[in-house]
C-alpha cells in the first residue's frame, strides 16, 4: 500500500519536472554538508572560491589515495610479536629416555649370527688386502675354509666389494671371490668420482654394490671410509632381519625398564619404572617416557632449580651393546611436549656413561596466528598427508608429517614400508626375502632430492611451535670415593645380588629442572585490525577534510539527488521532443492566451485536455516561463539566492 | 582612459574582495569563530555570562593543548620498530663448519723452530719450581745450559716477586734482585688476596729503559704460557706461510671419514682455511666452488658426521695444554673467529651438535645504529668476508698497532704495506702491544665507538652433547678399520684418544625470521594526527589553513589597513586644518550609525528592525555592502562605515 502510494508520488513528480536544478542542488550541499572545504567554496569571493575548489579536490584525492595505502596495509596481514619471559608453574616436559643401542645383544645373537659371521670375515679379508701388494689380489686361502661356511646367499643378495683405484679398467674386486670386474657397471655419483691425484695416497675403497632384478642392474655406492661402509651394510641388513621379527617379540629384545631404570625422583618424590610409558621406537628399541601425560594428567612443576626436577640413574649396560649396529655409547635422551611423539633422531641428546648430565630447561615457546596471516596448521587435518603416527595417539608434528610422507613414498615406489617408520595398513615391512630389490629403492629414494623436496612442500609446520632449551653440564659420576657403595647398593636393588654387575661405562645420571626463567613465550598478534583499519580510515578523512561516515552518507545522498535530477530532466527533455514533433505534427496556432487562463482555471476544461492529451498539457505548461503551480524550494539556500541578486542589484545601482 | 577605467571597474566589480571584511581584529575574531568548523570557538562567542565565556577559552585553550602535546608524542614516536618473528619451514642452507685441531702444527716438524725456546721454557720451569718435565730432556738440558746464551730469557725476563708491596722481584735467569720501578699490571689475578710469590714478566721499551711494564699472573701456568705464546708469535712471524701451511695438518691428516645426508664425501669437500693461531684448518661447505649444499632433511642422520684424528702425541707441551679440535659454525661469508668463539670437541667421545638456524634483521638508521653493509664505518675491513663487529674491532686495533707500533700483530690479518711484528726488525713491538691493548680494553683506542653492529645476523644456536664413542663393544672393530682407512698410508694401530666423532645437524628445518619493521609510516601517522585532531576539537587541515588564513593574514591586513587608515586620516586632517574646511559628513554620520549600533546589543524589537534599514539606505549608494552574508546578518558593522566612508569619498 504504502509502496503504491510512494510510486504515485514519484510518477507525480516525474510529471512535474525537476524542483531545483543542478546548480541549486550543489549550493545547498556545500552550504550544508559537514565536511570542512565544500562549505568555504560557496561562502567567499571568488578568488577564495578558486583556491577553495582546488584544495578541497585535492584533500579528497589524498584522503583517497591514503585510503587505499591503509586497506592494502590491512590486506597484507601483518603481524606482530610480543614476547614475555619469566618463571611460572609448568607442566613438566615429557622425558623420553632411550638405549642408544636398541636390542641387548645377547638376545639378538641367534638373528644376527649370520651376518656377523659374514661381516667379521669380510672385515678380514679387507684389512689383509690394504697391507698387501695390491698387484697380487687376496690370498685368499687363509680363510678358505671359513668361508665355506658362510651363508654367502645372504651375502650376495647385499654385497661390499672393494674398488682398487690403481686400477682404472677392472676396479671392482669381489670379497669372497678373486674375480675382477670391469667397469661396465655404472657407478653412483654419491661420491666424488675417483681422481688420480689422491688416488696414489689411498689404493682402495670400500662400496656397496646395489642390486635390483635379480641382480641384472646393479649400482655402486662409494664410501670414503671402510668403517661407514660395513655401518651402513650392517644397517640395511639388521634392518631387513629385525622386519620379520614380530613386535612384541622386538619389545622382549630391547631393554626392560626394570634393567634400565634404576632410580627416579621427581622433586621430593620417589617414582620408579612404572612411572614411565614404554613406547617401541624402532631407531631405540624400547623407550621409555616420564609424564607423557597420557593416561594421567600431566605433572607440574612450580619451583625452578635441581632439587625440584627429575633425578634419574639408568644403565645402559655397555657391554651388551650390538658391537656393528651402535657405535656411540650412551642414552638418548629427549624433552618433548605431553602427548607428542619423541623424533630421538632429530632432537634428541646424547648423556655420556659414567657421567652426571645436568639439563637446565627453558621452554621456548612460539605461538602464532593461523590463517591468512601464516601459513601454518593447528592441528594438521588440513595437510594432504596421512599422519602415520597417529597410532600411537600423537598430535601433529611436522617430522610425524615428513616420515609419513616418506614412508608413503615409499610404500608407492618400493611396495612395501621401511622398518623405521611406522607402517600404513595392509603393507609389510621390507626384507630381503620378499622384497629382494627394496635396498636399491630404499638408496635411491633416499637420496632423491625431488621427493624430499615433495615431503617438505606437503608438510605445514605447526602454528604452536614448542622447543625446550637446554643447558647442558656434566660431571664425572660416581665419584672415585663414592664409586664403591653406589654400585652395590644399586645392583643389589636391581638383581638383589651381593655382587657388583654395574660399572662406570654402564651407568648415568641425568639431572632435568626448570631454570629460574623457565619460559619464553613468543605470540603474535595481527597488527591491523578492522578496528585499526576504521580508526586510521577515520583519522584519515578527519584530518584532511574534517569527515565522517555521516559525510559519505551525504555526498551519496546528494549523488541519489543528482540522479533523479538528470531522470526527470530527461523526462522532460523527451516529453519536449514529443511535443515539438506533436507542434510539427499539428500546425494549427497555438493556444490563444485566453484559452490558456480558461485553462488554468475552468476545472471541467482541464479535465477534458487531461484526459484527450495528459502529455501535452504537462509539456505545454512546462514551456511556459512563469509557473504559478510549483512551490517554492523549501531549502534555505534558495532563499539566500535572491539576496544575492539583491546585492547585485545595490551594486549596479551606484554606477 | 575611459576603457581602461571601465576594464578595473568591471575587474573589481567581478572580483571585488581585496582584504578581510572584518573591519576590526575583534569583528574578525568573532566571524572567524562564529564560522570557523572547529568545534569550542563558537561556544566561546555564543556563550553569555563572563564565567561561562572564560570557562570556554580554558576548555579551547586546554584541546588546543593536548593536540600540540599529543601531536608531538607521536611525531617523537614515529621512528619505532615492531618486532615480528615469521617460522618457515624450508630447505636450508647448510653453515660452513671450520674444523681445526686445537694443537696449530705437528710438533715433530716445527721442533727445529721452537727448540730453543722450549729449552729455556724448561730450565725456566726448573729455576722457577725445581722440576723438569722428562728425564732424557734434563740431561741434555744440563748439558748447554752453560754453553748457549738463553736470548729469550735475555729479552723477557721471568721474574719472581717475593713481595709486591716492595716492589722487589729475582730475575729467575740471572739471580739477581733487583728494584722494580715500573707500573705493576696484574693479569687475570685482579684481586688475588696474596701478593706474595707471584711469576711475571717485565717488557721494557727499548728505547727508555727506565719505562717498563710488569706483568704478573697469580699463578705459574699462566705467566709461563703466556710468556711462551709472546715469544711463539715472535718465531711464527718470522716464517713464511708456505712453510707454516705445509707444517701443519693436512686434511687427509685431519680427517678419518666423512659423510654428509647420506652419502659419502671426503676431503676435497673441505676448503683449507690458514688461520694464525690454530694453523691449518678446514672448512666443510665453504661455498668456494660456488655451491652451497643444503639440507632437506633435519636429524642426525642427514647432517655431516665426520671422525677427525687428533694426534695426541704430536702436540706442544706449552703451547696447548688441552687435547681435542675446535670447531666453529658460520655463515658461508662470515669469518670463523676459532679462537674467539668455537667449540671444543673432545677425544674418545661422539659430539653431537643440533642445530637451529634464527636469522635476525634490524631496521638500519634512524631506528637504530648499526650498519647494513659496513660501508659507512670508517674503518678498513682486513678481512676478505662480510662485515661484522668482530672483524671491525680486530681489524680497527690492528690498524692503530700498525700505526703505534709500526708492524702488525701476529694473530690477524695484515694490512697492506705492513708486515708481522718480529724481535728482529721491531724489538719494541712486544712492549708497544701490550700497551695498546691495555688501551684498547679500556676502550681508549676509540675502536667500540667507530664500530658498530651489523643490522642483519644469523645465529646458528647449539645444542652439544656427547656420547661415549666407540662404544666399548664396538671400539676393537672400529679402531682396526679406521686403522686400514688411514693405514694405508701410516701402518699403525690408531688409539681412541686420537680420534673424535663429530655430529652436526640441523634439529628441525624450521627456520627463525626475526625482523623488525617500521611500526608508523606517514599515513599512520597522518590518520593518528587526523584522529587527534578529530577528538578534541573536530579540526582538520582545513581548520589549520583557516588558522593561518585568519590569524597571519587578515589579522595582519587588518592592522595594516588601521595603520594606513589612521595614517590617512591624520594627513587629512592636516590637510583640513590648512584649508580650514572641515570635513562634512563625518561627525553626523558617525552619530547616527551608533545609535542604531547600541540598540543592537538587545535583541532587535520590532521597531528596531524596521528602523533598522533605514540608515542603511541612507549610506547604500557610497558604501558596498560586506560580501559575507553572515556579516550582513549580524547587523553590527557599524564601524566600518566610517572608514570605508573616507577611503572611498578619496
């Protein structure tokens, strides 16, 4: 109803033409309207008015242009850090403390026989060959009959053969065999290619060979150091035995806590073994975490210093130590946040036997902004990469994402999961056995520079990023004099026998607290912020031109006007048209004065000249100068107009 | 004439205003805050009642105030920096590692050297505490103590002090008492509570006997080893570097195995890198051959492992005293400063070193002072790298030890045209060093003003620890196959105390940004003035313009057009008074205009404002009316009449 009412009003007033014109229009505006210049152009004369002009244009076009400098400042996302340090009770760290070595060799003996066997064998052979002529290959008859009894099929599937570099044509020689090959295979480039110049100073090298169909293509790996080269065959090789070897079979090898642990005390109170969570690492074999804060709540920690840390005393029981597989001694150790997965590798330390390693923490922690303003993730749902490690209820880390990334790699080029990660359903560990070309695969992904390069593009960083700063110290532990009775005390606890069975190459004590400034917290903020951004808008507008959002409303205001303005006046203009043709059309006289008064004010003619042409009567009327019928312009600038004809009226007096 | 004058005539007419309106400072005042768009002034002229009024000019006055105050606090502020730290997970660019052996040269090779000194360090060890170290050494010791003069004893006696406070010391070569009169500098044993029994040397300038310098320690190990190193530097500085180069180690030497992400490399990934006090050392990844390698992988496994042969036997008994290589992780262009800040790497031990990598950037002048490139610091940069402030103060104090002393010192670089201090050629330079170095740590060289710190760094923070290594299951293996490795060359069995296993790694590939950004820039700024301005009184550079245009130009015009009036009229009536004619108009015209003026203080009554135009009418054909309308309404311009009057009657 009150729409149709609104349409007549404008249909009637499209029929009465513009109320004002245009001229009017921007008068009353700058007389009225808040913002500072517009009112100065029309109130001075008109030097003041150029000048005016010219600077309120320009104070809109530099409103406008920092404008646009302050959404694109707000558009970046910028943002920034405060950082806050001191000391305040905290949840403890988790503390993941490991065997560096990851099976007690004494129950592994029965799976590692072979290869020992074949490695001790081969390390003799290679060691005779430096000492002698290079020129007569490898008596070999010494240890002939040793080798008759080794299991050379084991051998061969993952050979070491040494690369005589005097010898530029046939440089490969087999171990266990006398022959020479040529030069035909290809070599891997994971070494600087052999030059003549040092080659007189070293005679002979150690290399992998690497094999894949049935040994028909095959690539060497160079090692510059013999050592290296029997560590990383070792490795491929336990790797591919311990694969087939069931879990829980693998937890029964490694390290029991009872054994390991020897005293724990968290502050002022005792804890023993069974406060730690056994997890099976596969680089450590059986680890064992304080406070992970799975099944219980995390512990606090409320003072700084030694005495309210963790104490603890592990043995590592060096002489049960896989003599090829480790050859660092010590415990690994780690500090991490509760409920995340130790990457021992990646950030763990080294506590030396037959020391006390003191640890001072500080928690560094980085919190950051998520989206748009970084491009990291909470809780990593939105990264494309199955977290593997989620089996072992685990949040999100960036290496959890690396090695899951890498193990699906690997599963999709080598059909089956490497021992060291964990395992995606419905695929098996690679051996030899079954996959007899997985070590080839296994090197070349390994060093392939596109797939790493794949992992990390794939992989977000967390947006809470957490690291503990240490600071290490160590002593000497036990002390000569006190060497004695700690040693007996502690076997006795442990197997309640008389008798020592501990030693300084086994035992350590590790010392974990908060130093007195135990946090360092680094949180963004966002810099701008919409509240930042309609302030500066604001100061903006207001300092150039004294404006506000009232102002812009207005100015629309007026452009809303102005608009139906040119409508009417092109109504108008059109209705000219046709009335003009409609002239041309009926060439009669024009309407006699009186007819026109008769018009005006006989209703009944009116009606009648309505109704025969309502277009017409409204055009003729509006060509006439004079309009009786339109009101006068309600605005009070109209009214200051005709004082300033009066003006000009005085003024033209005098002369 | 006539067309010129009609051509003014219209140009005024078209163009009529020449000064303010407001004939009076206080008319414009008013109009200026009747109209002005700050907000305050109109209530200063609208208010009535004197106390209001005066409350309203404080009110004014104080916002006024507080934008000045306010303004300025931020144009004080505007050179402030906001810190943001961004983390990137990346590929990152592996540091150099530099790797030195902590003894600088084999001392089988430069015994020929040192033999001399090492001789009388001994007989001096003996005199001085009734020892000698090694009993084949005593016996051939004994043999020429007599025969040879002992030059370095000669030049820097050891002394002992039986008592400080008497400044009494025995020369320990010659036996003799003797007075000292020089200063006493007691070195690292500033607040020893004993001064009795203390071992030190005296350096004397040659030129002036009588100036010398005492330098005591508190304890032997010190006074001798520092007095060994003065006279080593003497000898090294003698011997040309090819020499030097080739008595030191080699890097097949050095290095046993390496293995760096996975693969094997070896010793012609190691830059050698001579550095005069630590002698042959080598970098890993030194960016040489113009590639950088970087790492793709964090943890252990992915980092350089080297084991590095540290033979034990062959080093200097004085020289060193611990066992074990130094090594130090920087940026490719930095210069490894070994001495000043490496690690140490023990022997029969695994070093695992993690890394984690923070580049740190500051904002240059006028935020803060340091130096983006050091070019703008006026001192010579002898090192062959990028800018620090460490090579800037090595480098200022080896300048002024060239200009003092005349010859440069041992342990840095030299600059061109200078060579090494020797006895030889500068037998004063010893005495000399040690007093500009006094100088330079009491920062009377001027080297920590001219210095300053770089704006950007990057910090590769460590996490050490160690392991026992070769654990004692593997050690026979491992020792017989590192033997082969190495023995092919030397056939011997090597020992666990000659080598050191050395990890480093990055932790994680996360990689620290730390910046810091400009917090204001001019738009800020502005829309911080604007904002200020806005609050208190609703003003903006429009409302500034006004000020100026009302306060500075029409106030100004305004008086000068009083002056020039008054001026005019005082010459008038000069004039008058000589014609005695009295000016007609003025006196009645005055009159009547202000009455109606008076009336106008109250509000206009009915008949006011119909007698109201009349006066006017009566003056309308001589005076143009105020072009202002404002001013036209306010009824009040009364003054003005007469003024205008006589300046256009003219």
């Amino acid at each position: 109803m009150n729409l149709k009412r609104y349409f007549i009003r404008a249909l009637h007033r499209l029929q009465k033409g513009p109320g004002y014109t245009y001229k009017e229009l921007l008068v009353w505006y700058c007389d009225n309207t808040n913002t500072h210049g517009p009112k100065r152009i029309i109130r001075e004369g008109p030097k003041k008015k150029f000048v005016w002009f010219f600077l309120t244009l320009l104070f809109a076009s530099l409103v406008f242009w920092q404008w646009g400098i302050l959404i694109n400042t707000y558009l970046s996302y910028n943002v920034t850090s405060s950082l806050s340090i001191g000391f305040k009770t905290m949840k403890f760290p988790a503390v993941t403390v490991c065997n560096a070595n990851a099976f007690k060799y004494s129950k592994v003996k029965h799976l590692l026989k072979e290869m020992d066997k074949l490695i001790d064998a081969a390390l003799e052979r290679i060691l005779q060959c430096g000492k002698q002529d290079p020129f007569s290959p490898l008596a070999v008859n010494s240890s002939e009959n040793d080798s008759q009894a080794l299991d050379l099929q084991l051998w061969n599937q993952l050979p070491l053969v040494l690369i005589d570099e005097s010898h530029p044509d046939q440089p490969i020689i087999d171990i266990f065999t006398t022959n020479r090959t040529g030069a035909g295979t290809q070599h891997n480039s994971s070494s600087p290619s052999p030059s003549n110049t040092t080659a007189e100073a070293k005679k002979y090298k150690v290399a992998m060979k690497l094999c894949r169909e049935n040994g028909t293509s095959c690539v060497y790996r160079n090692f510059t150091s013999a050592a290296q080269a029997v560590m990383e065959w070792y490795v491929l090789q336990s790797t591919s035995i311990f694969a087939k070897v069931p879990l829980e079979e693998r937890k029964q090898m490694g390290y029991q806590a009872e054994d390991m642990i020897l005293a724990c005390l968290y502050g002022a109170e005792p804890c023993n073994h069974k406060n730690f969570t056994q997890i099976y690492h596969p680089d450590h074999g059986n680890c064992y975490i304080f406070n992970w804060g799975m099944d219980q709540e995390a512990l606090i920690s409320s003072n700084p210093g030694a005495e309210f840390g963790l104490k603890l005393i592990l043995d590592i029981s060096q002489h049960d130590y896989i003599p090829y597989l480790t050859s660092a001694a010590g415990a690994r150790l780690m500090l991490h946040e509760q409920k995340s997965f130790p990457f021992l590798k990646d950030q763990g330390i080294y506590a030396m036997s037959g020391t006390e390693t003191s640890i001072g923490v500080l928690v560094d922690e980085l919190e950051r902004m998520g989206y748009p303003y970084s491009d990291c993730t909470l809780n990593g749902s939105d990264v494309p990469v199955k977290n593997l490690y989620k089996g072992f209820n685990t949040s999100y880390s960036i290496q959890a994402c690396l090695r899951s990334c890498f193990q699906a790699e690997m599963v999709e080029s080598c059909e089956c999961g490497h021992y060291l990660f964990p395992l995606p359903e419905g695929v098996n560990y690679c051996n030899n056995d079954d996959n007899p070309d997985w070590a080839y695969c296994y090197s070349s992904l390994r060093s392939s520079i596109r797939h790493r390069q794949f992992c990390i593009d794939s992989c977000k960083e967390t947006c809470n990023d957490t690291q503990y700063k240490m600071t290490i110290s160590m002593a000497d532990w036990p002390s000569e004099a006190s060497e004695d009775w700690i040693f007996h005390i502690l076997s006795y606890e442990r197997d309640l026998s008389t008798n020592v069975t501990l030693d300084r190459h086994g035992i350590i004590k590790l010392n974990i607290y908060f130093q007195e400034y135990n946090y360092r917290t680094i949180s963004e903020s966002a810099a701008t912020t919409i509240v930042w951004l309609l302030s500066s808008l604001g100061g903006q507008f207001g300092f150039w031109m004294g404006g506000s959002v009232l102002c812009l409303i207005e100015f629309g205001e007026i452009i809303i006007d102005f608009l139906w303005i040119t409508i009417i006046n092109g109504i108008s203009w059109c209705k000219g048209l046709k009335q003009k043709r409609a002239q041309t059309r009926y060439p009669d006289a024009p309407p006699t004065v009186s007819e026109l008064v008769e018009a005006h004010t006989n209703f009944g003619f009116q009606y009648e000249d309505g109704s025969v042409t309502p277009g017409s009567g409204n055009c003729c009327r509006g060509r006439l100068p004079p309009e009786p019928g339109t009101p006068p312009p309600n605005y009070d600038s109209l009214r200051v107009q005709p004082l300033d004809v009066l003006e000009l009226g005085t003024d033209t007096e005098p002369e | 004439m006539a067309a010129g004058r009609k051509i003014t005539a219209k140009i005024k007419k078209t163009l009529p205003v020449t000064g303010p309106q407001a004939p009076t400072l206080g008319e414009l005042m008013r109009w200026y805050c009747l109209n002005t768009n700050t907000h305050g002034c109109r209530r200063i002229v609208v208010s009535r009642g004197r106390l209001r009024r005066l409350l309203w000019i404080a009110l004014t006055l104080s916002a006024v105030a507080l934008i000045l105050w306010q303004c300025a606090e931020l144009v004080l502020g505007y050179y402030s920096a906001s810190v943001s730290v961004t983390v990137r997970f990346q590929k990152l660019r592996f540091p150099a590692v530099t790797i030195c052996n902590i003894n600088p040269y084999k001392y089988s090779v430069i015994k020929e050297y040192l033999s001399e000194l090492d001789k009388e360090t001994r007989s001096a060890l003996e005199s001085l505490y009734g020892f000698s170290e090694g009993k084949p050494k005593v016996r051939r010791d004994a043999e020429d103590r007599n025969a040879t003069a002992y030059q370095y004893l000669e030049k820097v006696p050891l002394l002992r002090f039986e008592d400080l406070t008497r400044k009494e010391a025995t020369d320990l070569h010659s036996g003799h008492k003797r007075k000292i009169e020089s200063n006493i500098f007691h070195k690292g044993s500033t607040n020893i509570g004993d001064p009795q029994n203390m071992i030190g040397f005296q350096l004397c300038d040659p030129n002036n006997s009588s100036d010398c310098a005492v330098y005591t320690f508190s304890s032997g190990v010190n006074a001798i080893q520092e007095w060994y190193k003065l006279h080593y530097m003497n000898i090294m500085a003698q011997i040309p570097l090819e020499r030097k180069v080739n008595m030191g180690y080699s890097a097949d030497d050095l290095l046993l195995t390496c293995f760096f992400d996975g693969l094997s490399c070896d010793t012609r990934n190691f830059t050698p890198f001579y550095h005069p006090l630590h002698g042959n050392c080598y970098t890993f990844n030194s960016g040489e051959n113009g590639t950088i390698l970087s790492t793709s992988t964090g943890g252990s496994e992915y980092g350089l492992q080297v084991v590095l042969y540290i033979e034990e036997a062959d080093y200097n008994p004085f020289l060193v005293t611990s066992t074990g290589a130094k090594i130090i992780i920087h940026d490719q262009n930095e210069y490894p400063f070994i001495e000043d800040i490496g690690t140490e790497i023990e022997t029969a031990t695994a070093t695992s070193i993690g890394m984690h990598f923070t580049e740190s950037r500051k904002l240059s002048e006028p935020y803060s002072d340091c130096t983006e490139s050091g070019a703008d610091i006026n001192v010579e940069n002898l090192y062959n790298k990028t800018y620090s402030l460490q090579i800037c103060l090595h480098s200022c104090f080896q300048k002024a030890m060239v200009d003092h002393c005349g010859c440069a010192q041992y342990a840095q670089p030299l600059p061109a045209g200078a060579e090494y201090c020797n006895y030889k050629k500068h037998p004063s330079w010893m005495y000399c060093y040690y007093k500009l170095h006094e100088k330079f740590v009491k920062e009377q060289l001027d080297c920590q003003q001219k210095c300053k710190e770089a704006c950007s760094f990057k910090e590769w923070a460590l996490t050490t620890s160690i392991a026992q290594w070769p654990s004692t299951a593997s050690e026979d293996w491992m020792l017989r196959v590192l033997s082969w490795d190495k023995g092919q060359k030397i056939n011997k069995m090597l020992k666990k105390t000659d080598l050191a296993n050395l990890m480093v790694f990055y932790k994680d590939l996360n990689k620290r940004f730390i910046s810091e950004n400009p917090a204001n820039s001019i738009v800020i700024l502005l829309s911080n003035f604007g904002g200020q301005l806005g609050l208190w009184m609703s003003c903006s550079v429009v409302c500034v313009i006004e000020i100026v245009e009302v306060f500075f130009i029409d106030s100004l015009s305004i008086i000068m057009r009083r002056r020039w009036q008054k001026t005019k009229k005082w010459w008038n009536s000069r004039k008058a008074k000589q014609s005695r004619a009295p000016a007609p108009g003025t006196g009645p015209g005055k009159q009547g205009h202000d009455n109606p003026a008076c009336i106008d203080e109250d509000l206009p009554t009915f008949n006011t404002a119909l007698r109201l135009p009349l006066p006017q009418e009566n003056h309308l054909p001589r005076t143009p009316p105020p072009n202002y309308s404002t001013l036209r309404l306010d009824t009040t311009f009364t003054e003005q009449l007469p003024d205008t009057l006589e300046t256009e009657s003219r």
